[in-house]
C-alpha cells in the first residue's frame, strides 16, 4: 500500500517504481500522486489477511476430491470407507461408532455401492460361479439359478487371479530388465560408434596435415633445384657472354682500322703498314689448336636438367603410395548377424554377433525366409573385397 491508500502487489509496484526511477519523479499508477523520492510502501495487513483465507479456502476445496462422507451434511469431508451394507461411505469420525457386526462389509470408497449386491437378491456379492462366469450372493448359491454349480468365494477368486497377475508380473520384470541391457549395450555402442567416428576423423585429419607437409616439402625442394640450376646457367652464360663481347671489341676495332687503310690514298703508307695477315682473326688464319678454329659456343639442349627434377618429383609417387597403404585399411569389424535369416537349427546370441547350431528346431519369431540348414547371414553388405567367417568347432 502506497502513502495515497492504493494497493498493489508488491512485484508490480516495484517494477513501475523502477520504470519510474529514470525520470527522478515517481507517481501513484492509480491516482497519480506525485512523490519527490522513492515512496515507503506499507503492508495493508486486512487485506493480506482475506487473500490468506481466500488461499486456504481454495486449497482445502482442492483436496477435498473425489468420494465424501454420507454423514456429514454440514461441510464435505473425504471419506476412508464405504460399508457396502448401509451403503453409506464414512469419514474417520463416523467410521469409529459404525457398527463392527460381520454382516456390515467395509472397502474402499467407492460411488458405486450398487453394483457390489446382487440385483436380483440385493445382497452382497461373496461367490464367483466357475460354470457361469458370473459373481452371486449366498442366495443365488442356494436357491438361485446357480445352486449346484462349482463355486469359489472371491477372495480365493482373487487370490488365484493375484498369483497370475504377480507371475506376469515377474516377466515384464524380466523382459524390462532385458531391455535395460539391451538399450545400454545399445548405448554402449553408440559410444564406441563416436568415439571410433572421433578417432576416424582425427586420423584423416593427421593424414592430410601429413600430406599437404610433404607436398610443401616437396615442392619447395623442386623449387630450390629450378633455382640452383638456373643459377648455375645464368652465371655460365653471363661469363660467356661478356668474352665474346671482348671479342666483339677487338674486331670492331680492327675493322675501323682496316676501313681507314682502305680509304687512304697514299699507297706507301698503305704498303708500309704491316702485313695485313696480324689484323685477321687468328682463329679464321691458322685455328686455335683447343678450340679447333671455332667459337666456343653454348651447349645445346635444355638448360635445365630436367631428368634431375623429374627424378625429385618422383618421390610424390612414394608419397602417393605411403597415402594408398594409409588411408581406411579396414581391420576387424563388429558384424552383427540377420536372425531373419538364421536356419531353424541355427542358434543366435543376444548380441547378434555369434551364431551355435544345435539338434533342436527352433521357432524363430520373424517370418522372412530361411536357409533349410545350419546358415545365417549378417545384417551388412560388401561391395568389395574378400570377406570371410571364423567358424568355431
């Protein structure tokens, strides 16, 4: 209750306040009044008394379920027994001065009082006729229409009804059991089956990091080889070329020369310079023993030496083949078997991965066809490869 006199519940007028609290200025959401600060709230205690009772009162009507006492007229109260002899249902109160005598059956509380007497003779129903299919009362056993039938009373009728029911109950115990191992040997390997799969991924993922290493590897050092030869020629070139650039030089200087002779009109000088023979190339005159009167020159071919880098590229193929042997060599496998196809003299585990003969005819539960004689197939196919069965004496 605000200072204005307005209820809220405390949750919601918090919640406004907070809303509230950027502006500075705070407000009833009812009346509008305006506080300067954060407004005292104060428990309306009349008030928190009605909606107490209003709780109690509607969880005592939420228990109050189901079967009442006859007896009690001024507020419902549940009933613990039915007497199927007042046809009447009591409450712990009235249950204590009821009458004790036999003929006054108690049972649980029921609506249906009626259907638990006979309807032709309005009495109790205590026999269960064998012959008849039929619940009596001790009239219809002696007078009735079933005197002289084979008869039990319905306790040793339910007793015997009990006993089978605890029986089946035995196995479905059983059976659920069953199914218990079965799902965690289900669970199981669904565990193996990811932990396999993790594996699985792990290794291709190191294969591949492996790979892609020696391919990097590999091609760095095909690389490094083009480089280094090419290095080599460059330089061998490079010296060849500037001897003969030297050469180049010299000749251009004896052609001036010899240009200058020709053009010169007086014979005596021409004549009194030497023999003509000094300005010719003394490879052209007499050869160079070494060389054989002619230029060197460049070998011929490839420059690079190709055999050299192919026979380094040839280690990708050993790589390529160490991959081969690597990737998914399948070893021993977890092959489950097709009882479907099991032989009615083949005997299956639980866990569909060994198979027992045996002289018996079995009768198995599925219908599919069958092989006549000691035979059964697995659940799973192949599409390759030699595949084969261990088989135990």
């Amino acid at each position: 209750m605000q200072r204005c006199g307005h209820n809220f519940c405390r949750v919601c007028i918090d919640r406004v306040l907070d809303t509230q609290d950027e502006s500075g200025v705070y407000s009833c959401p009812d009346c509008r009044e305006e506080f300067q600060q954060w407004p005292a709230l104060m428990r309306d205690f009349a008030l928190c008394k009605i909606v107490k009772n209003f709780r109690q009162t509607d969880q005592h009507q939420e228990k109050i379920t189901g079967i009442y006492c006859t007896y009690c007229v001024d507020s419902p109260v549940p009933a613990v027994r039915s007497c199927l002899h007042c046809e009447a249902s009591l409450c712990d109160k009235h249950l204590r001065a009821h009458s004790k005598s036999p003929e006054h059956v108690l049972s649980d509380p029921s609506t249906s009082l009626e259907k638990r007497k006979c309807s032709v003779h309005k009495k109790i129903l205590e026999y269960y006729c064998k012959e008849d299919a039929a619940f009596i009362c001790v009239s219809c056993s002696l007078t009735g229409k079933h005197n002289g039938h084979k008869m039990e009373s319905l306790d040793k009728v339910s007793g015997k009804k009990k006993k089978k029911l605890r029986n089946v109950l035995r196995k479905l115990i059983t059976k659920r059991e069953e199914t218990e191992e079965r799902v965690l040997s289900l669970e199981e390997r669904r565990r193996k089956a990811q932990e396999k799969a993790a594996g699985e991924a792990e290794r291709v993922t190191a294969l591949c990091t492996d790979i892609r290493r020696r391919v990097d590897d590999l091609e760095k050092k095909v690389l490094s080889e083009i480089s280094r030869q090419e290095k080599e020629e460059s330089l061998s070139l490079s010296a060849l070329i500037h001897q003969l650039e030297i050469k180049k030089d010299e000749l251009s200087r004896k052609m001036r020369h010899i240009e200058e002779l020709c053009n010169m009109t007086d014979p005596l000088t021409v004549l009194q310079e030497p023999d003509t023979r000094d300005l010719c190339d003394p490879e052209e005159e007499g050869g160079d023993e070494d060389t054989g009167g002619h230029d060197e020159q460049p070998h011929e071919g490839d420059d690079l030496d190709v055999a050299v880098i192919s026979h380094t590229l040839h280690t990708l193929c050993d790589v390529i083949s160490g991959i081969r042997s690597g990737i998914y060599v399948e070893g021993p496998t977890d092959i489950l078997l097709d009882v479907t196809t099991a032989a009615n003299n083949v005997l299956i585990s639980k866990d569909l991965k060994t198979a027992f003969g045996t002289r018996k005819k079995l009768k198995h539960p599925e219908t599919a066809e069958r092989f006549q004689d000691y035979q059964v197939m697995s659940r799973r196919g192949f599409t390759s490869g030699r595949h084969y069965w261990d088989a135990g004496a």
